[in-house]
C-alpha cells in the first residue's frame, strides 16, 4: 500500500521536477488547422471498429480507459480487451486492478484484461507511481480490493484478440510499449497484414523538448517523452514492425495544446451526467492533483489519442520517416530521419475542440455526431 504520509512530498517533488525541466515542451501556442490521418478506423458494414486498450494505467490513463468505456456504450467502438504494462508511471498489480474497477463501475464486467510487460530500460520516477496510486485508488474507492493476477499475459491477450477478430483491430497503446511490441512478434506477418488496422500511440516528441521528470531522470537530455524512454526498443520495434503508415503517433508536439486547466475541470463538474464523467472529475480534484494543474504541468496526453482515434478529429497527422534514438543522453527520443519507417505523427491539435469532444464523449450526448464523422 502507499505510505500516506509521504504523499504531500510526491506533489511538490513532481511539480518542482516538472517545471525545472519544462515538462509541456515548449510553451502552448495556438492549434494549426488539424488535418485527418490518413485512413479513419471502420469496423466494416456499420459495426464499430474493435479496440484494444494498453497502458500503464495512471491517472490519465484511467480517464481515457472511462471515455473508451462510453464509447463502447454508445456503439462508438467495440473494446475487446483492456492490458496494463507494469513497467510504466501505473503501480504493478495495483494497475489492472484499477482497470477491473472501471470496466465493472462503466458496466463492462466482462472485457478480458491482463497486465505483464519486461522490467523498464530507464526506470519511471517512484514519486510518480506514488502519487497516482494515491490519486487512483482515492477516486475509484478501490484501495481495500485485493489484486489478482490475470490468467493469461497482456501480450498473449493482445496478439489472440487480433488474431480471433473478423475485422482489423485498432490498438490504442498509452503507456510504454513494451507490450505491443511483444504481441507484435506473436502475431505472425499475416495476422500484421490482415488483422491487424492502426496501432494509435502516445508518446514520442518531434519538434518540440520532452517532458521527463523526477527522481530518475539525471543524465538525459529531456528531448524524450516519458512513454518511450521507459523502453526505447520496444517503440523502435513496433515503428519499425507495423506495416508503412498504420501506425498514429500522438505526441507531445500535439497534446501540448491540451492541458488541464481549472476552467476544464470546472466545466467537467457542472455538467457530469455519467459515472464516467464524475469519475474523471475525481481524479483529476482529489489531493495534489489541483496543485499540478495550476502549476500548467499536466496535460490529456492519453486522452487526446482516444479522441482522435473515436472521433476522427482532434489532431492533425503528417506522415514522416520515424526512428528512435536507443542509447545515450537522448535515449527514447524519436526522430524524422531519411532510413526511418514512414508513420503518421500528430504534429498539432485543437485544444477547444478536443475539450468539447471529450466531455460530451465521457458524458455520451455526442454519440449522434461521432457516428456520423466516422461514417463520413
């Protein structure tokens, strides 16, 4: 269990790393006009596209497991299978219980879940999985509920859910990628090719610094992102592996336009009609996460990937030649470089836009619209 009294500690450690090294990347500056990756997930003959969620299950990871949760409600999407890496900012064990809580809370009992993953590369700062363990286990009153393994590891669970589909499953991937790219050599090249649809990622910064913080991070350069340092070869292995241009990385060059600020949250509480909405404001008010957000360094990272992937909108992709740096100061780092595997990087996004779609989304009153953009 978190030591609660060391909790007020991990706050201002988190937030005084976080503005030391500039955790958003650069200053937020107004969204281009966001273009549309190309190809939009479809299911096929009007069914919603099949999802698999994998994380590391921290606070931001929840909320957009809760939006996902809405939009399998509403026919959105089909969520197969929710997996937890273990070796991200998420607490191991602790993670895929808070995934049972939210799918059993949302009225999705019977997803299948499994967690699992290698141990990390560079090691996550422990004040982080502190503090969001203490957030996570507060907001979804799941702190007493015993964890219980799997029956089956995240990667196998992944690979067999692709595999088992009619239709090409889309694989949102918010954590570390140390499970994909472990599913990925499962699956065989004809499941990559036939069953296989986008693999939507966040993580990665382009043209813009990282976002590395805490206790862990002395000797790096901080032009990586949090995901893709803890395990560098895994994010080289599925850029690399995942067939030209089916992979949509949202990066910090697109969620810098999404912060959380108090004005969100405030608009999230007046209007919170679902368990999913009120459970986000949860997590985002219980104890040391307003001092984040008004300090400016928490953003919806995972949750602008989720959007995107729903809705269609949100984050304008371009495809570039992808690469990331394995070793070194600026290990995880991931670069446009000519020898790279062309893929779609979300170079920006509408922060107004991705705020109404995400609160209408978590509150299901935009199920209508959504439907038809992705029929569009």
């Amino acid at each position: 269990m978190v030591v609660v009294r060391r909790f007020p500690s991990s706050v201002r450690a988190l937030a005084s790393a976080a503005l030391a090294l500039g955790v958003a990347g650069g200053a937020v500056t107004p969204a281009a006009a966001v273009e549309r990756p190309g190809g939009t997930d479809v299911g096929g003959a009007g069914r919603p596209v099949p999802v698999v969620y994998d994380s590391d299950l921290d606070f931001d990871d929840a909320a957009t497991l809760l939006y996902l949760c809405q939009a399998d409600k509403r026919g959105l999407i089909d969520l197969r299978a929710v997996t937890v890496v273990n070796n991200g900012v998420g607490t191991p064990g602790r993670s895929l219980t808070h995934a049972r809580t939210i799918l059993a809370d949302c009225g999705l009992p019977d997803v299948p879940v499994a967690d699992g993953s290698p141990e990390w590369v560079n090691e996550p700062p422990p004040e982080a999985r502190e503090l969001f363990e203490q957030v996570l286990s507060g907001a979804l009153g799941d702190a007493d509920v015993p964890d219980v393994p799997g029956p089956t590891s995240a990667a196998d669970l992944i690979a067999a859910t692709v595999r088992a589909s009619r239709t090409p499953v889309t694989v949102l991937a918010t954590g570390p990628l140390s499970n994909v790219s472990a599913a990925l050599d499962r699956m065989g090249p004809r499941t990559l090719r036939d069953r296989l649809g986008r693999v939507v990622v966040m993580g990665g910064a382009f043209d813009v610094g990282g976002n590395l913080f805490g206790s862990t991070t002395a000797g790096f350069d901080n032009t990586q992102e949090v995901n893709m340092w803890i395990d560098p070869p895994a994010a080289d292995h599925v850029f690399a592996t995942v067939p030209r241009a089916r992979v949509s990385i949202v990066g910090l060059d697109a969620t810098n336009h999404v912060p959380i600020t108090p004005a969100f949250v405030d608009r999230l509480a007046a209007g919170a009609a679902t368990y999913e909405a009120r459970t986000v404001h949860a997590i985002v008010t219980q104890p040391g996460m307003p001092e984040l957000i008004g300090q400016g360094v928490m953003f919806w990272w995972d949750a602008l990937a989720a959007v995107s992937l729903v809705t269609g909108e949100g984050v304008g992709y371009r495809v570039r030649p992808v690469d990331v740096v394995l070793e070194g100061p600026s290990s995880g780092r991931t670069v446009d470089v000519p020898g790279g595997t062309p893929q779609h990087v979300g170079t920006t996004a509408d922060g107004e836009l991705f705020e109404e779609l995400f609160r209408e989304g978590l509150n299901g009153t935009a199920a209508d619209d959504q439907m038809a953009r992705l029929a569009r």
